[in-house]
C-alpha cells in the first residue's frame, strides 16, 4: 500500500467512523427509549391509570414523550421514555399553569397573551408577555410549568422544546398544539375545582364543558396554526393527506 492511498484510508475512516458512532448511539437510544415506553406502560397499568386525554410532544408521531389526563383518579401522568421519568400528580394539587416560550410566560392562569392576540380569558389573572414575546422567526425553548400545593416539588417543568427551531415548522406546530392542551384541560380542571368550592369531585361532563370553552379562547390561535400548515402544504413540506389530518386534529374534528 502506498503512502497516496494509506493517507486516503485514513481520511475516510476518520470522516465515516463518527458517522457510524452517531448512528450507533442513535439506535441504541431509540432501543433505550423503548424499552423505557414499555416500562412506563406497565407503570400506569399497575396503577390501574386509564388515559382519557393524552398530548404528545417531541417529533411527529413520536410516543416517547407525553402528558396524560385520568379523570377518574383526578390525576396527570407526566411521561418521558427518554429521561425513563413518569410523575404523577393529583388534580386538587394544581394551583397554576403557564406556557413558556423563550422565558416569557405567554399564557398563565387562564389567560393568553400573544398566542390568542392578547385576549383575555374568562378566569382570574391578567395578561402576561404581550410586547414582551419574542417576534423572532425562531423559537428556542417552549415548556410547560405547573404550579402544585407539593411543597417538596411545587414547580414541576415539562420542556417541549430545547433547541432553534422556525415558528412555521410542522415540530413547533405540533408541540404548541400539545402544550395549548395541556393548558387548557389544567385551567379547566382548576376552575372546576373552584366551581365545587375545592372539593375533590371532578365531574367529567362538567370538565369536558370547560376544556370546550378554554379551548374557544384559542380559536385566533388555531386560526394562524391552519394558515401556517398552508403555507408548508405550498411549499412542498407536507402532503395534502398530512395537511388534512393535521387540520382536522387542531380543529378537533373526527
């Protein structure tokens, strides 16, 4: 072997092998974070937690990550296979909850800022974050912060996003969508609880009622979501069948 073709070799292993690491740990992960969802699974099944409404973050179609409502047991399952982290609270725990974006509080305590154009909301509370948001095209962080009575764990944080990412992308559609639904069936449980003067009963009709009418106070926000999911159908980013199911989902048609 000549020196030409030893040097050659020697770039070539030096560009292929950290591919080929990448992709390794990649699966393994993937492996990883399987076997988490099944042991996460079997967690709720022992609990005998039966899922009624569940939001799910991360890329598209991904079950990896994900916030889930029992309203029998009046409890939350808080679920991410990657960290293998499952967290559970009570419904008459919760005293707020707020989307944060890019370390703005944009919606909290039943009332939205930016996100639904600045309206206020039925409820306690007043705007937060309007002017202050961010205009920029780009997001860096969105998540999820709950507020419980738990004094050992009062602030439990849900990050959806922790990386740049376009507002306009299909990912940053997908994760506000969960989080605006998980907002809005916390806000809901919360007046709820205030209707009934704090008891611990949560009829599920009655709640049902109220996500409808906390989910009304996004419309506008929808509205642009659709738009948004347009202009990638335009673009050549997603498929007529995608775009259509998509729309169907944010506006909770079957």
């Amino acid at each position: 072997m000549d020196a030409y073709t030893a040097k050659v070799l020697f770039i070539g292993l030096i560009v292929i092998l950290p591919i080929v690491w990448v992709l390794y740990i990649s699966k393994k992960g993937q492996v990883t974070s399987n076997a988490n969802a099944n042991k996460i699974l079997d967690k709720l099944e022992e609990r005998n937690f039966k899922s009624h409404k569940d939001y799910y973050f991360g890329i598209p179609e991904s079950k990896f990550r994900y916030i889930s409502f029992d309203l029998n047991r009046k409890e939350i399952a808080i679920a991410d296979a990657h960290k293998n982290t499952l967290k559970f609270i009570n419904f008459n725990q919760i005293i707020d909850c707020e989307i944060i974006e890019d370390n703005t509080t944009i919606m909290k305590g039943g009332v939205g800022s930016a996100i639904i154009g600045g309206m206020l909301a039925e409820g306690d509370g007043a705007i937060v974050g309007a002017g202050t948001r961010s205009t920029s095209g780009i997001v860096k962080n969105l998540a999820l912060r709950i507020i419980t009575k738990d004094i050992s764990d009062s602030m439990v944080m849900f990050t959806a996003i922790n990386f740049d990412i376009k507002r306009d992308h299909i990912i940053y559609i997908n994760n506000m969508e969960s989080a605006q639904g998980v907002y809005s069936t916390i806000i809901s449980i919360i007046n709820s609880g205030k209707t009934e003067n704090q008891s611990n009963s949560v009829d599920t009709g009655k709640l049902n009622n109220v996500v409808r009418v906390v989910g009304s106070k996004i419309s506008e926000s929808l509205s642009d979501q659709i738009k948004e999911l347009a202009k990638l159908k335009d673009e050549g980013l997603i498929t007529e069948e995608e775009f259509t199911k998509k729309k169907k989902r944010i506006l909770n048609i079957d």
